[in-house]
C-alpha cells in the first residue's frame, strides 16, 4: 500500500491567482498547485534554501526539490509558450498564523488572552468588521467584532484587530479566541476550507450592520451562502478570489 502524502504546510494563500499572456484570450491553462506556489514563494522570493523551505513546509528536501522543479517548468512553460496559469489545489494545509514559521504570526497579548477565556455554556460569533460594517473581503479583514452569547442574547462584544493575519491563517487567528461562527462577505474557497477544520460555522454572503446581522442569527434568519466567493471585490487584473475560471482551490 502506498504511504498516505503529508500534506504541504503553507503560510500564505495567493493574491493572484490566474495569470493569461496579453492578447492570446483563449490560452491553454497550466496549473500551479499551492504548495508549488508556495515552494516557489519561498526559494526565489524570500530566498530560502531548499532545507530551509522543507523545514518551513514540514516536509522533506527532497520532495521540496521535485516540487521546485516542477513548479519551475510549468512557468517557464508558461512564459515560453504563451499558456494561461492558474493557482488551484494540491495536497496542502495552511499554517494557523501562530506557528513561529509565519512572518505574520498573531502574538496575543494580555488583553486578547483574557478574551479568549470565554465561559462554559457561551457560544461566541466573529464578524468581519469595518466602522460597524460586515467587511466584504474575509482574506483581508484587520478587524473581527467578538459577541458572547449566552441564553441567546449578546452578553458581551469586542472588537479585535488581526495585526496582519491574512486569508487561511485567519481561520488559525479565529479559532485560537474559541469562535464558533463566523458571519461575513465574501470568502475565498480556501479559507472556507480552513475554518471547515477549524470546526467554525460559516455564514457568508452578509452585508450591513455587523450588529443587526448577529441579531438576525439569533432570530434564526441570518442567510448562509458558502458560494459567496469574493469574486465580486477587484483585486487586480486576472484576479478572482472564489470561482475562478481556472477552477478555484
């Protein structure tokens, strides 16, 4: 039988995730995993050498290498022979954002430790905050407002900021304050993903009052879209968060 493949620690989710050579609309596409992504990422970007990006990874130099120089040929195929790229899938998992290999690692201070410590029996529900707003992009959300909801009433709110927490590892950021839902805008597959392990309830979709959105959770008439991708924000050319036309990730 053959071994199971450990799955590719990643700390960063892409910006960009579909690139096409300029005038050629109908380009055959390659696909550019995560973990290439990221071994790419780390190598030519941050300049790592080969062991220091598998020690980063969790995985081995030498897988680092086949991953390398496979994520190497395909863009070197790319830009050869005038062929789309796309980022999607692989055998991945994203670092929580507090591991020590995450340049973005949320370090709780006191006042965040004594958040965390929420009581027995209390359900606690984070929403993408901005000015007393749902925020429409989860990936780059710098505020969560906090309820704690007890005997279905909000016991307790507050606004917590993610110093820089991004995408998947927000989901890391979200679970270390023991949330159990999450309400917000639009949210990209692979941060769904990683609150789905995370064992957060997702509500997305949402616009409006954060306030009058937990309200309406409460009440039982919240709406919960997992397809509310955030293909509707503009992040640049050739960007779409969610479903993206070379398959999403």
């Amino acid at each position: 039988m053959a071994r199971p493949q450990k799955l590719r620690r990643i700390c960063f989710e892409p910006e960009y995730d579909s690139f096409s050579p300029n005038g050629v609309p109908q380009s055959e596409s390659i696909f550019l995993t995560l973990d290439e992504f990221e071994a790419i990422r780390l190598i030519d970007f941050e300049k790592l050498t080969h062991e220091q990006c598998a020690l980063q990874m969790q995985i081995s130099r030498t897988t680092v290498t086949e991953i390398y120089e496979k994520a190497r040929f395909k863009l070197a195929d790319c830009l050869i022979n005038g062929k789309s790229l796309c980022i999607s899938g692989g055998k991945y998992r994203f670092c929580d954002g507090l591991e020590s290999c995450c340049k973005k690692c949320h370090r709780l201070d006191s006042t965040a430790k004594i958040i965390m410590n929420k009581g027995e029996n209390v359900m606690r529900i984070a929403v993408t905050y901005e000015s007393g707003e749902i925020f429409q992009h989860f990936g780059h959300s710098s505020q969560f407002k906090l309820y704690d909801v007890s005997e279905g009433k909000v016991e307790n709110s507050q606004v917590v900021d993610t110093n820089g927490a991004g995408h998947g590892a927000l989901a890391g950021f979200l679970n270390q304050y023991k949330v159990d839902v999450l309400i917000c805008g639009g949210i990209g597959g692979g941060a769904q993903t990683a609150l789905t392990q995370a064992g957060i309830q997702l509500y997305a979709g949402n616009t409006g009052s954060a306030d009058a959105a937990v309200d309406a959770f409460l009440l039982g008439i919240l709406a919960q879209n997992t397809n509310a991708t955030c293909d509707h924000h503009s992040h640049g050319a050739g960007h779409t968060c969610g479903e993206h036309g070379c398959g999403g990730h």
